[in-house]
C-alpha cells in the first residue's frame, strides 16, 4: 500500500491544526471531491416556498446535474434530472416558471410535472408495453428529502436519512423556520456570482468570525458612522461542533435584526412593530428560544456547501466548484412569508448593507478568498494552513477556528473513505 | 424653470457621470444626484418591473447609502477596490423614453458597457440604465438611476464593488 499524501495534520499535544494548501489547487483533489464528496452527502436543492403552486417548478445546477424541482398536480416535490430519456436534450430551459407539462423541443416527448411520460409524437410506432417499467420517465434524483423547508437531494441511493444526516444542525434549521408563524419563504431573486477562488475558501469565510475586524472594517467604520445603526449589545459568542461536519457560531452582534433586534435606524415605528414580533416569539416558543431567535446571530454551515447565515438578515448559500481556482455561488434571501412592508423593506435594507457582491462585506470576503487562491500559487514552498485558533479550549469562541476545524475532519474523513483500497491497486 | 429636455443635453450629463467613475472622483459624481436620489442594480433574475423593497437586488441605495458606498470607497480599507480597479464606462443608444411634465423629469434609458481591469482579469458589465433626470435651479441632475444587467449572473466578476 502507498502512502497516503496527507491533506489535514493534526498535533493534539501541541494544538496545532494544519491544511495543506494543495487541497485548495490540485486537480486530482476537485476531481475526487465530486466523486466522495458531492456524491455522497446531501446537497441543497431550494426551499418549497420557490414552488408554492402546483405546477411551479425551478430549474438548478447541483453539482454538476440539471434538475427541475418540481411541484405537481397532487402536491408533491420531485427532484428531476432535467435531460429526455430518449435523446437527452434539456426538458426544461427556464429557470422558474407554472406548468402542468415538460415538452422536449427535441423530439417532442411530454412529460408531466411529476415527471410521467405522457406522451410522444409517433406513438403508434413504439411497442404497446413501451415504458411500462417507468425507465421512459423523467429520472427522479436518487434521494430527496425536506426539512423545515429546505429541500435537499444526494446522488447516493445509500446514503443515510436526511434527518440523521444533519445532526445538530436540525436545532438550528428548526430555529430559522421559527422566526415565523406564517413560515418562511425565499424572496424573489437570487444573487448569483462567481468567486476566483476553492470553494472551500468559502465554506472557511462564511464561518469565519475571526476576519471581520479587518477584513470589514470599512463596514464597520460604515455602521458607527450611520446615526442609529447600532446598538451597544457586545459582540461575543460561542461556536460549536454539530456533528457529521456541520458547525456553527452562535453570537450577540451590535447590528439590527429584523426579526427582532431593534436599532434606532428603524424608528420608534418600528420599535413597536418589532416588540410585538418579539412578545410573540415569547408567546409561541418561550423566553429563552424567543431570545436566541430574536437577538442572536448564527452562521451555520450544513457539510459541505449550504450556509445559512442568521445575521442582519437570513441568507441561503450554496456553492459548487467549476474547477479548482473558480466556484459558482447562488445565494436568496429568506424571510417570513408574512411580514409588513416596513419590515421586508428594512430587512432587505439591512440584507443589502452587509451581504452579496454589491453589499459592503462582502466583496472584500470575495477579494480576500482571491488573494488567498493567489497565494496558494506558493504552495509547494508555503504548504500549510493553520486554523488552530481556539484548539484545546474547553468552550472555543465565536472567533476562534473550532467550525473550520469541524469541517476539515469531515472533509478529509470522506476524501479517505476507500482511499486504501484505491492505493492498493 | 425650463420643462424642456435635449438629447445632447443629457449626453453631455452621463458621459461626465462615465468620465468622474473612471477618474474615480467619486465625491463630485454623487453631485451629479438630487439630495433625494436613488441607485439600483436588480438581481439578474428578476423581471422587469421588481421593486427593492420586496425584491433582492445587488444594490438599492438611498442617497445616505450612496454617500456612504462613496466615503466606503474612497478608504483603503475597501480591500476589493484597493489597490484600486481601472474602469471604463462606455454610454451608447441614450434616449428620451418619457417626459414626465409633472415632475419636471425625463425618463433616459441607454446601452451601458463598463468593464473593470484589476489583477489580470478584465471583466465586463453589460446592460441598460435606466434615468430619471430633473432640472434643480435649472441645472440636471440624476433623481434615479437603475442599472439592468444583461448577464445571467454576476459571473465571473463575482461582485459590483465599483459604481456601475
């Protein structure tokens, strides 16, 4: 057997935590990645609000795969792989939209909303038990499967339940579903962008709560500067380790939230408005959840690509890589399916003031992740990364590198499943 | 106060706004906007009527947050646009869509191209602003300004950290 390169090193004795940069530039390792990696975890795929209707579908690339995402006429998702089964052109070319069928422009094949052949020019040709197995069907993806709205697939017909799968990261979906009596829904468009840079350097800034002072200090001087933008709530808070790869920081943040942290930038309008949002998260769930909903901050990662970020607004960001320097990043909005017009407009405010690629964080998170795929040129020279901050504390901090260091286990613990028998061939 | 509105006129107006961006005198273009203006850039996604206050965009400033996307821009903290980027916006098809005699204003749309240069990459933003441009004491300035993207996403700049 040959020896392993090894891509995370480990020293518990002397608390150090070390990734190979190589892991963010070899192409051996992207390819690898899609096949242990994004072959056998469950993927985001969209949240059910974008297909309220029946007959709403949306159209998605998750790694690498077409699918339509589909509401149909009995009610029921379906997570289809968007190519014919008889030629294998595109069903669906829109990216959103209502309808009861899926024509093929090709040869004109139809299928339902649920993915059922229903017809096809020439029919008399074909034998008279053509397609009683279904394979002439739209193929539905291996898996699929809900939680707290947000619906997920994996190419792996074996892979363990959703449920089981996300762990301690159900607290926290089951948290943000919350915010809401009337539930939660995406707002209507999307932010899509691309960043030069691995995808897993935006699984480390997304949970990154040590980068902020710096990196976004102009966003900081930004919200000291705006009369009323903040309050005097301290920034401090914990990280924590939520199993199977999944982490997330839990903090107080000086910043508005719309549900329900209030900022004299919102007025005394909407003080009241959101102490009545906040006493009925009192009544429905409790002081103590009514407190974490309303006035605390979470950055989650779900392994290995979708965050939900709970911060000055709810983002959903998943994240797929084209090759090793370049990723292609889709990020919504979230929000409660009823809300004000003041509130949705101030949380949109908000979203925009700090998230997405015109906002004022996040595109030096975007130059930060370039300069550091830049620097990784380096990388047979300058090898490691060390994200050891925190290692060996009992209770780490928000800043400190507890979640990274979650997701790298993960990470490599799948990058090695069955690497022994592939190296003894 | 004149109600009327040339073509040239209003040429003169954004090919200035295109000249301060690229000279990055960003303080003197937000002179080009009324105290109670507005700039947009929608989702990519969106259609065509969305609105910012129930629609997510890139970008919906108020004229506070153009000010302060101005004072953000000119630090060297904003690590995206320093050391700074090289832009060229290119203003083309300018035309009069509307004049709106109530409020005394000219609804302008025109082909935009605006391409940004930093770090070897040269990435191009390409699209249609939209105006809404008034006579303050006989002077024009921009109320409002909506830039449509006709891409399918911001790929592969990855942000609009400059003034489109």
């Amino acid at each position: 057997m040959k020896d392993q390169k090894e891509y995370v090193k480990i020293d518990c004795d002397r608390n150090t935590f070390h990734v190979s940069r190589s892991a963010f530039v070899e192409s051996d390792v992207f390819d690898r990645e899609y096949e242990k990696i994004f072959d056998k975890c469950w993927l985001y795929l969209g949240h059910e609000s974008e297909v309220k209707k029946k007959g709403d579908f949306v159209t998605r690339t998750v790694a690498k795969r077409n699918i339509i995402l589909t509401r149909d006429t009995k009610g029921n998702l379906n997570a289809l792989l968007n190519t014919c089964p008889h030629r294998g052109a595109t069903v669906c070319r829109e990216s959103s939209g209502n309808s009861k069928n899926f024509q093929c422009f090709y040869h004109g094949w139809v299928f339902g909303c649920d993915g059922k052949l229903k017809n096809q020019p020439g029919k008399e040709s074909y034998d008279v038990e053509f397609n009683n197995d279904g394979s002439s069907d739209l193929a539905s993806v291996p898996r699929f499967d809900i939680y707290a709205g947000f619906c997920f697939i994996s190419f792996d017909p074996d892979i363990i339940p959703l449920p089981e799968y996300l762990a301690g990261a159900k607290e926290y979906l089951d948290l943000i579903a919350s915010h809401s009596e009337s539930g939660m829904g995406v707002v209507d468009g999307s932010q899509e962008y691309a960043i030069r840079a691995n995808w897993k350097l935006l699984v480390e800034n997304s949970i990154d709560g040590y980068h902020a002072v710096t990196t976004h200090a102009s966003y900081l001087d930004y919200l000291m500067n705006t009369n009323g933008g903040l309050t005097d709530v301290a920034l401090e808070g914990k990280s924590y380790d939520l199993g199977n790869g999944h982490a997330v920081l839990e903090y107080s943040a000086p910043w508005g939230r719309p549900i329900a942290q209030w900022v004299p930038l919102f007025g005394e309008e909407g003080k009241k408005e959101m102490q009545g949002i906040y006493d009925r998260l009192v009544e429905l769930h409790g002081e103590d959840i009514a407190h974490r909903i309303a006035n605390k901050n979470r950055n989650l990662l779900i392994f290995p690509n979708l965050v939900i970020n709970d911060i000055m607004a709810v983002t959903v960001r998943t994240f797929y890589p084209a090759e090793p320097g370049y990723m292609v990043v889709n990020g919504w909005a979230l929000a409660p399916n009823q809300e004000s017009e003041w509130a949705r407009k101030y949380r949109l405010y908000n979203f925009l003031e700090f998230l997405g690629p015109g906002g004022f964080a996040t595109p030096d998170d975007v130059e930060a992740l370039e300069s550091c795929q830049t620097g990784y040129r380096n990388f047979k020279l300058v090898e490691w990364n060390d994200i050891s901050k925190g290692m060996g504390l009992e209770a780490p901090s928000y800043d400190d590198e507890l979640q990274m260091r979650v997701f790298w286990s993960q990470w490599d613990k799948y990058m090695q499943a069955g690497s022994q028998i592939i190296s003894s061939l | 106060m004149s109600k009327e509105f040339n073509r040239h006129e209003i040429e003169d107006l954004l090919f200035l706004e295109a000249d301060l961006l690229d000279e990055w005198k960003l303080k003197e273009w937000l002179e080009l906007y009324t105290k109670d203006a507005s700039y947009y850039v929608p989702s990519t996604d969106l259609p065509k009527d969305a609105k910012a206050d129930n629609s997510l965009f890139y970008i919906a400033d108020d004229r506070l947050r153009m000010e302060e996307r101005v004072t953000r821009l000119m630090k060297k903290t904003a690590h995206s646009e320093y050391p700074r980027s090289k832009t060229r916006h290119l203003v083309s098809n300018v035309r009069i869509r509307n004049i709106d005699t109530d409020n005394d204003e000219a609804e302008v749309s025109a082909a935009v191209v605006t391409f940004r240069t930093k770090g070897g990459n040269t990435d191009p933003y390409i699209g249609s602003n939209y105006y809404r441009i008034c006579r303050e004491n006989g002077v024009l300035k921009i109320r409002e300004k909506l830039c449509r993207l006709d891409l399918d996403g911001l790929r592969p700049h990855g942000r609009v950290s400059i003034i489109l």
